[in-house]
C-alpha cells in the first residue's frame, strides 16, 4: 500500500529546520504502518517504541529529561543501536505516557539532530492533566483514511489512477465507465487501511463490513475508555445521530434530532470531542462569498461528515446491492453519500477549508464552497447524472463567481461558468481549475 503522505516525512527528514514529528489521526487510519514504512525505506536503522500499557517507559520519563539517559534507555528498549544519523526513533501511542510527550521539547532545544517521529489515538484529548503541550517544538503532520486516488493504486489501477492525475480527458472519456464502477466500489469500501486490505487479498464484501463494523465498535470503545464518563452519553447519541441527520433534504445538524428538547450547551464538549479525535468533520454555513470565507462562518449553523465514506455506508447498512446497482428507495441517502464521499476528498487531497451556503430564505443551497487560489468556488454536489442545478445558478447570479463547479457522475465538460467535474476527478479539484 502506497500513502501519499510519505512524500511530506521524506520533506521532513530533508529539511534543516525539523522538529520532532506528531501524526495526528483517529485510530485505525494508519499512522503506525506509515512510520514503520518510512523507517524501513529512509532509513538504516528504526527503534520502534510502542508507550501503550508499558511501565517501563513511564518510569524512564518520570525522573527528568536528561537526553542521554533518554536515548539509552530507548535503546535498551527498542533492541536497537540509535545513531542520530541514520536511526528512526518512533513513539507509538506516545499519549499514554505524558511526559514523553513532553520530552518532545528537550529533544527539540538540545538535541534536534535525531530523527523522532510519534502517534497517538486521541492526541490532545486524553493527555493528562498537569502536563504541558510542546507548543511550537513539535512538527505536525494529520493522516486521514485512503482517498480515491490511494484506494486506486492500492487495488493496482495505478495506470487509472496516471490518467486522473494528469488530467487527460481523452483517456478518461474512454474509461469513464469504468471509473464509475470503481467509485462505487470506494462508496462501499471507503478508506480505512485494515478494510481496504481485506478486500484486496479476499474480495469478499460482506467482510468488508464485518470489519467495518468492528471499527465502528472499537470507536465506541474508546468513548468509554478515553472520554469523561459524563459526557460518554452525550457522544455516542452525537455518534449514531449523524446518518439520520445527513438523511435529511436540509442537512444543516439540528439538536433536536439528537434527543427531544436538546440544546446546543448540552452537547459542545461532546462535539469537540469526536472533532479533536478526527472521527467527524464540522462543516460551517457562511452567509456571503467575500474573502477570506472564515471571516464569514456562522457558527451555530453547520453540517457533521464522518472521518470516512465507507464507515458511513456501513453505520446506514446500506447493502451492497443497493450502492453497487442502486434503486429509487435508496435515491435520497445516495446523495448524503455523494456529499461525504466529495468532503473527504476535499480533505484527503488537498488543504482547503471547506463551508457551505445557503440563501436567506433557506430555498437555495451550495453543498460545499471553498477558496481556490484568487476565487471563491462554489461545488454542488450531484449523486448521478443528473445535471439540474437551480441553487448553484442562483448563487453565481447572486456573487457573479468566476470559477464555479458542479460535481456529478458525468463526463468532464465545460457549461459557460460552470465546470462540470467528475466525482472520480474531485480530488484534483486544484489542478484542474488552474488549468
């Protein structure tokens, strides 16, 4: 499996100024094989330190943070020789021992030449009290779930995958079919490294969802284990809520849909939670298209995705039947599962902020509108082929946006204003509109 996010550490162990490196990522996404593999690969030597239930490493930080004892007692521990030269010191589940987290800084300030790179599940959430984050001394870099492009080369379409990369229409004409079926495969298989693998080497799809659904458990899980038990409720009713929210016509997230009578104070903590785990996206409305689109969100107006679309497809049981030949019944929750497909995307394969809009009224919608290079794009987001776009129109007479997008099962063509963009193209969005 090939992850994108290896040219960014290769970046990192080049550059002069490097930092001890923290992957951000919920649990399950990878961040484990993605520092193994880049050790393996870049470099001679890779001390592996797993800090999850391991005493011994919380007594080797306990004391102080002497860099030398440090290394000495990491090399003890990892079996390895460290060099900082050509040794990969990796801290897995760095967040079980605080103070490690800690030494990050120590090892910044005074002994910046070795090559640290840690993980954790749940990072800045069930850090403990009383320690501090190394703010400024610590690199980040955020994994996510395989997007269409990796899914693509991960079950060997990698000569697909050049075509879509490149931008060549004439070849993507040709094999549009094609690439419509295998979008409809990522619809159902979604990103998460352990389910992609299992359909590669069995193609078995009901144990696709077996193990998707044994993630989905394992997140409920840890609200238990990680979170505070008074609010344990209050996340997992957020959880299991967000199918039935995206359900709807008008997917703003109402409360009220959560539990009769609930208020948004009720539920904040709750919602910061699942967002700093990285298991939801928050999209905020903004109510103009001025720039810059931040300075315009209006907060208590938003939309909630989950981290990945097959886990979506999976917490709505939607039948592979249903996904991979569709049928009428099934017409309405295609579309919530077009939008989370294209959100992901847009988070996976590029580093847009991402809001949506709505008229005054409420009549007028536009799924998703981001800033690309000098313009304001619009994206509307069409589940099949079906090239109606009333709200979007209404939006470019409204703002007269130069670059507009409707996103479909369509070939990519060229309206006037508006540029009609494959959804199996949406993750080259940029390329394509410099272009």
């Amino acid at each position: 499996m090939y992850r994108e996010k290896i040219e960014e550490l290769k970046k990192w162990k080049a550059s002069p100024d490097r930092k001890p490196l923290i992957i951000r990522g919920a649990r399950q996404v990878g961040k484990t094989w993605l520092m193994k593999e880049f050790g393996e690969k870049f470099f001679q030597k890779v001390a592996y330190i797993n800090f999850d239930d391991n005493t011994r490493m919380e007594k080797l930080f306990e004391e102080d943070f002497d860099i030398e004892r440090i290394i000495q007692g990491l090399k003890i521990e990892s079996g390895v020789n460290i060099e900082a030269s050509n040794t990969l010191i990796i801290l897995d589940e760095i967040q079980e021992t605080p103070k490690a987290l800690k030494a990050l800084k120590y090892f910044c300030e005074n002994a910046s030449e070795y090559y640290i790179i840690s993980a954790g599940s749940l990072l800045g959430v069930a850090i403990h009290e009383g320690t501090s984050f190394p703010v400024g001394k610590v690199d980040f870099l955020d994994l996510l779930p395989l997007s269409f492009f990796e899914f693509l080369e991960a079950i060997e379409e990698k000569n697909l995958l050049e075509i879509l990369k490149k931008n060549q229409q004439d070849m993507i004409k040709i094999f549009h079919t094609k690439l419509k079926e295998r979008l409809k495969l990522y619809y159902y298989i979604g990103g998460m490294p352990e389910v992609v693998n299992s359909y590669i080497k069995n193609k078995d799809l009901s144990e696709v969802r077996k193990i998707q659904k044994r993630l989905l458990n394992a997140y409920e899980q840890d609200f238990s284990k990680h979170a505070p038990s008074s609010i344990v409720p209050r996340i997992r009713q957020l959880w299991n809520n967000i199918p039935t929210q995206l359900a709807k016509e008008n997917k703003k997230f109402i409360y009220g849909l959560v539990r009769e009578g609930a208020r948004a104070r009720e539920y904040e903590i709750a919602l910061s939670w699942l967002m700093d785990c990285g298991l939801i996206y928050q999209v905020n409305r903004v109510n103009n298209s001025k720039i810059p689109l931040s300075a315009y969100q209006d907060f208590s107006a938003f939309k909630l995705y989950l981290l990945d679309v097959g886990l979506l497809a999976a917490m709505a049981n939607v039948d592979v039947k249903t996904l991979l030949e569709g049928n009428e019944v099934f017409a309405e929750f295609k579309g919530s599962l077009t939008e989370q497909y294209v959100l992901c995307q847009l988070k996976q394969c590029t580093e847009l902020e991402v809001f949506y809009w709505t008229s005054d009224t409420g009549i007028a919608e536009i799924d998703f509108l981001t800033q690309i290079g000098k313009n304001n794009v619009p994206i509307e987001v069409k589940a099949s082929e079906n090239l109606q776009a009333k709200s979007l129109k209404s939006f470019i007479q409204k703002y007269h946006t130069k670059v507009n997008v409707r996103t479909a099962m369509t070939e990519y063509r060229e309206d006037n204003n508006i540029l009609n963009i494959p959804l199996y193209m949406i993750g080259n969005i940029e390329k394509i509109i410099e272009e």
